[in-house]
C-alpha cells in the first residue's frame, strides 16, 4: 500500500493531523493498536483535556470537531482554595475555554475520518519504521494476521512517549529532558451532577484536589496520593472523605458524592523530546512531549502540533516548500517549552511537596494569594492556561 502520510496513533493528533490533511487534498493512513474504533477504545486514554478556544475555532473552520461540542463544558472561571482558611478566591483573568474527554474528542475524530472515507487500520501489531532517513520511508507491521507494508512520503508519529516511532530515532541524536514528580494523582469518575459551575483547584495541607466536569450527569476529580498506591486501599467512602476534606469549604462549596465507576492513578512527569524529526519522520503531541495534567496544556499542544505539521505539509505539497518542513522542531519547541514552564509552576504552587520546610510552604502559599488576588498576576496566570499565540512563521 502506498500514501502520502502514514501516521501512527489514533488519538486526537494522529486522527486530527488526519483529517486536516483530507481537507487539503493530501492523502493520509492511520496505523493503531487499538482493536476497535472509538466506542472500544479504552477509556483510561481519555482524562478530561482542556482546548482553549483557539484551537477549538480552528477545529470548528476546519469541521474536523464537528461533534466536539457535544462533549464540552464550558469554563468561565477558575476557582482557587488555601487551606486551612478554606477561602475562596476567583481569578480574574479573561479566562474563557473548554473541557473536553479525549475519549470523546477520539470518537468524533473517527466518526469525522470515516465518513471522509479516510483510510483506518486498527489493531495493528509488530510496528516498524524503515529508511525513515531517506525520501521513501514505509511503516511494516501486521493487520488480521497479514504482514503488511505501508510505503510513503512522510511518517507521523503519534504513538505516545512509549511508541515505535521516537524510538526509532537513533539513540546518539535523541536529546531529550524529564522530570519525574515524587506524588500522582488520585483519579475517579462518578455519576452525579457538577459540584460547581466552575472547574476547582484546591491546595490543601493534605495535598492537592481537582473538580473537572465531564458533562451534566458525569464528573471527573482528583487528589494528590503517593504514584505507588493501589487503588485497591481506597473504598469509595474514603475517597469521598478525602475529597470533602480537601475542597469543602466554610462559604458553602461542597463536593456533590455520586456513584464511582471508575477508579485509577496515574503518576506526574514533564517530558520532553527535543528531537522531534529525523529524516521524514516527524513527531507530534504524547510522542514529543508530556506535561504534568495541572495546565491542562496536553491537548493543547497536540493541537499546535498539528497545526505545525499541517501547514509545513501542504506547503511541501502545493508550493514544493521545505523549510516550514525543516523547521518543524525549532518552531514547535518555542510552544512546548513554555507550556511546559507554565505546567510545571502550577503544579509546583498547588501541590503538597513532600519534605519541604515550612519557610517553603509559606512561600507557596504567598505565592497562591498573589495569584488569586492581584489582577495582573491572575491575567498572567489565566493567559498561560488558555494558550497565548506563539509566533510560528
């Protein structure tokens, strides 16, 4: 089989970079492990993702999200709490966007490629890139038993940081930066109405909360735990006495308990991987990067990713241009690095830092009132976390 673009993952990047480049003419096939569509994907990809309205615009123009907003809840402010004074305060930046479930954005994503008649291989196994060095790059890998090879232009990597494609960039060339976060996060889902109109961070003495919302009927929250805890030490009345006692507050803010029916932990990192092309391969969203959930900037950056590799891609095509192509890395990281710097303050003034002296936990919590009561910091705050515009041309 041959094509233009062979992309490897089918998650929102792998199937939204897809989709963008249908609309522009240029052929595409999307390579997944995944042994279902959308309605079977495993639903521990899909933690809830914030799209600040830029990028949902762009998607909007483009009809690639044309399902997206079925999924969304609105967010129009930030709430943050101190303890132990348990006091509310509100930002005050012009905080306006989105929170989606990946899953969801996953399955309008396929809906979207599928009615485009775009070209779908699930359940893919023993994925392997070849002569990605070269201008005739192919993807091998086995689909219904059959060895299979896909030759073409270019190679997307979109498999996550433990995927096929980063590793196939020579070991000697890879430059990449990681720090490890000493807590995870503590996550459920639960059927039950919003305990808020508004999303809620919490820093309490006993770590870190966080009230998103899935929809009217379903509701996603998190607490700070230790990464190497079971789920199977925390009963459902734990976790709710947990929760109350992390966010409930003497204003009459209480989290609303509801039916658990999902439970896991997942552990916190920043990861970068300068490296983000090779030859014809290029990486996009989970591949090159990760950044802890406290920014909500992942599905951001996926977002910009594609964007990137979308307009480089059809100037190769329609101007026979390379140098948008050529620049993909120095131009994407300028992004990262700041959301990466943004994700890694949030979660550093937010979270419970095991060992730090209390001089440490003053400042954090000096830091936490300047935000939440100084306009220009909370503009600042509120720019970061919906996305300021990066100059990429």
């Amino acid at each position: 089989m041959r094509t233009q673009v062979g992309i490897i993952g089918a998650v929102p990047a792998g199937l939204l970079l897809s989709h963008l480049l249908h609309l522009r003419g240029i052929e595409s096939v999307v390579l997944d492990t995944a042994h279902a569509r959308a309605d079977r994907i495993d639903d521990s990809r899909g933690c809830a993702r914030a799209g600040h309205d830029g990028s949902a615009d762009s998607g909007r123009r483009r009809r690639a999200h044309e399902g997206r907003g079925r999924a969304a809840s609105r967010l129009r402010a930030c709430v943050r709490r101190q303890a132990p004074a348990h006091r509310p305060h509100r930002t005050h930046g012009p905080l306006d966007h989105r929170v989606c479930a990946a899953r969801e954005v996953i399955k309008d994503l396929v809906a979207a490629r599928v009615a485009a008649g775009g070209a779908l291989r699930f359940g893919v196994s023993d994925t392997s890139l070849h002569d990605i060095d070269t201008d005739k790059p192919s993807i091998r890998y086995r689909h219904e038993g059959e060895a299979c090879e896909l030759q073409c232009d270019f190679v997307i990597g979109c498999d996550g940081s433990q995927g096929v494609s980063r590793a196939s960039i020579p070991q000697a060339l890879q430059r990449d930066y990681e720090r490890v976060y000493p807590f995870g996060w503590f996550g459920i889902i639960c059927e039950g109405p919003p305990s808020s109109g508004e999303l809620i961070y919490a820093r309490h003495d006993r770590g870190f909360a966080l009230i998103s919302m899935r929809s009217a009927n379903v509701q996603r929250m998190y607490f700070q735990c230790d990464p190497k805890d079971s789920v199977d030490n925390w009963s459902d009345d734990r976790i709710w006495a947990e929760l109350h006692a992390r966010v409930d507050s003497h204003d009459g803010q209480h989290v609303v308990d509801g039916k658990i029916f999902q439970k896991n932990i997942v552990g916190m990192r920043s990861f970068v991987s300068a490296t983000m092309q090779h030859g014809r391969l290029f990486l996009a969203g989970d591949a090159a990067h990760i950044v802890p959930p406290t920014g909500a900037k992942g599905m951001n950056l996926a977002v910009a990713d594609v964007r990137l590799l979308t307009k480089a891609l059809n100037a190769f095509y329609v101007d026979n241009r390379t140098d948008l192509l050529e620049r993909y890395s120095e131009t994407a990281l300028k992004r990262i690095w700041r959301a990466e710097q943004f994700s890694y303050w949030m979660t550093s003034m937010m979270h419970r830092i095991e060992g730090a002296s209390p001089f440490e936990q003053q400042l954090q919590v000096a830091e936490l009132e300047y935000v939440t009561t100084s306009r220009s910091a909370a503009t600042v705050m509120a720019e970061n976390y919906v996305g300021v515009a990066v100059r990429e041309d």
